[in-house]
C-alpha cells in the first residue's frame, strides 16, 4: 500500500504566460497549453512535471503521485479503509486515475504510472586530494552554462496542522517519515530520494516550492546566475541542508513561492535501517549558507 513516486504538481497562477517564463527560464521545456494548463517538463524526461492553470491568484491546483499496478488497487483500498472518498477531478486536470482531497484539502491524483526515470548522467569528473577525476582539461564551466533540470525530486507545502498531514501521507497513502523538526517541518519520501514531499508549519495551507534535481553544483550556480539576467531574483542560496543534506539554490518565482534546484539529495533505499531523526530546530533550515531571508518561510497565500 503505497504511492511510489511523485509525478508532477499544479499551481493554480494569475498570469500563465509569466509562469511559464519562470519556469523555461528555469530550464524546464515548455510543452504548450493542454486543456487551459501550460504543460512544463525537465529536458531528459517525456513527461511534464509541473503545470499551470489560470486562476485568481498562485495556489496549489493538485498533486499526483503514481501508484502502478498492485499499489493502484492497495492505494484505492487504504483509501476506502481510512474513509477517505474519491472527489471528482478539477476541469481541465490529466485524466485517469482517482482523486482525493488531503486533510488540508489539496486535491491529490494517484494515477496508475509507474514514474520514467530519466538516463543516469556520466560520473563527475572532479579533482580532490589523491583523486583525480580529470586531467589535461579544464574544469570551470562555459561562460554560456546553464541549468537543465533532470527531473522534480519533492514539493514543500504549508499546512496548519503538519502532524495531521504527517498521518495522513503515512497511513493511508503509504509514505515514510525520513526526517524532521518536532512539529515545524516534515518531510516524508516514497522513492529513495529522502524526500518527496515535505510540510512546513503555517497558518494554512499553501504551496513554498517544487525542486528539481541538476547535475552539479556548478550547474545549481550558473542556472542561478541565468535566471538573474533574465530578471529573477535569487530567494536563498547557494548552501546546504542539514536534513536531506542536498545542495540547494531557491529562486523566487513571480507568486512570492520558489523553484530550487538540488544536488546530492540523501538516497534511502526501501529496504534499510534508516531511523528517522527529529532534529533541533537550529538545524531545520541549512548547515551553511547565506542568510535566511526574512521571508522565506513566509506563506503569502495566507499572509501579506
Ligand atoms: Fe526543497
């Protein structure tokens, strides 16, 4: 009983034709509008991870995770045990599959799909004492790189009430808890990534940020730097995490929410002895990195 993967998420946005700015810029491909929603997807993958709806103002429009084949039918039936009803699909929304709403009331779609890795990239080549990854060639990145995410890795959510969410996405749909900071923060995986989906305590529900995976920390800095000079501002970055111990680079998107780009996420496979810690919140937040800024945790779908 179990969702294995977390397939794409929607925004509901003001403007699309800004979003899908942000995110080509990004470095997702545009694939075009699709039942009213522009359709956004990483380079190496034939499937879109993010779309974008018309709507009043940014909000989360679903989730969708896959579930294949056995995990469909032992999904659908966690869901009956926990008295959780099926709710009609949202207009416009990829068809198939069942729907749900969460505690908080996000609209969640668990498909039959079992999730398309994207092709594994070539080792790094990096030079580091007594190692020596790369010799007679030059290891700065072009003046021209950029980033080219290779697939979403997890969403942050606020949600009033984590412990409730935490129970929820555990009980019945079958995620783990892999980390997190008494009732501050919760992030919870059902892949081997150490996390998919993570919630941070607010006055309500809201959506923080997607994160897609890049190749390096080079590549994290010069799609930072791209994005700038295409007049993006930088939210938090560059530094590391404490819990999940990726490298991270939150840029701002235009609805106060953020897009960050990962390296060298915590891998958890299924079957292992990984005890989830609940960590100080001293170290919730990063290891090292610039600042905080004020508002980062700030969730504008609730507050100015
Ligand atoms: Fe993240």
């Amino acid at each position: 009983m179990a969702v294995r993967a977390l397939l794409h998420y929607a925004l509901e946005v003001p403007d699309q034709t800004v979003g899908e700015k942000f995110y080509t810029s990004f470095g997702l491909v545009d694939e075009g509008r699709r039942d009213g929603a522009v359709a956004l997807r990483p380079a190496p993958l034939k499937r879109e991870t993010v779309l974008l709806y018309g709507g009043p103002s940014k909000r989360l429009h679903h989730l969708a995770f896959g579930a294949p084949g056995d995990d469909f039918a032992a999904t659908k039936e966690s869901l009956r045990r926990a008295g959780v009803s099926q709710v009609d699909p949202p207009r416009g929304a990829p068809e198939g599959g069942l729907w749900l709403r969460d505690p908080d009331g996000n609209l969640v779609n668990v498909r039959d799909e079992a999730p398309a890795p994207p092709p594994p990239d070539p080792p790094l080549r990096l030079n580091s004492p007594g190692h020596i990854g790369r010799q007679v060639d030059r290891g700065a990145p072009e003046s021209t790189a950029t980033a080219t995410p290779r697939r979403l890795g997890h969403v942050l959510l606020f949600t009033p009430d984590v412990p409730r969410q935490l129970d929820f996405y555990t009980r019945v749909l079958g995620m783990k808890l892999s980390d997190r900071s008494k009732s501050i923060i919760a992030f919870l995986r059902c892949t081997t990534d150490h996390h998919n989906v993570a919630f941070l305590t607010s006055k309500g529900p809201g959506f923080h940020h997607g994160s897609f995976e890049v190749g390096s920390v080079d590549e994290i800095a010069m799609g930072a730097v791209r994005m700038q000079e295409r007049g993006f501002q930088p939210g938090w970055g560059l530094g590391r995490h404490v819990i999940g111990s990726n490298f991270f680079y939150y840029m701002r998107d235009p609805w106060g929410s953020f897009a960050e780009y990962f390296h060298d996420l915590d891998y958890i496979p299924e079957a292992c002895a990984w005890e989830p810690r609940d960590w100080p919140e001293a170290d919730a937040l990063y290891r090292w990195g610039p600042p905080v800024p004020d508002d980062f945790g700030l969730n504008r779908e609730v507050e100015a």
